[in-house]
C-alpha cells in the first residue's frame, strides 16, 4: 500500500512530534480499517475455495 509506506516515511522524518505522532495514528487506523479485514477477507475466499472443490 502506498499511503502505508508513506507514512511510514513521513512519520519518523518529520521534526514536529505532533506529524510523527499523527503518522502513527494514520497508519494503525489504516491498518485496522483497510488492511486486517483485506486479509481476513482473502483468507476466507482461500478457504471456502478449498473447501468447494472436489477431491482430485
């Protein structure tokens, strides 16, 4: 994701304690909003795909 490594640039790079402090935020809200449910929802499909096909 772009905007993860962005702010994983951004953040330690910046001179005000309130910019790193804000591009930890970002990224642990992005984290758990975008990125946890992508990959749950990616393990799910895995899943149920396995489970839907027939023994070869």
């Amino acid at each position: 994701m772009v905007v993860e490594v962005a702010l994983a640039v951004a953040g330690p790079a910046g001179e005000v304690s309130a910019t790193v402090r804000g591009a930890h935020v970002a990224a642990d809200v992005l984290t758990r909003t975008v990125i946890v449910p992508l990959c749950l929802a990616s393990l799910l499909t895995g899943v149920v795909q396995s489970l839907g096909r027939r023994p070869a």
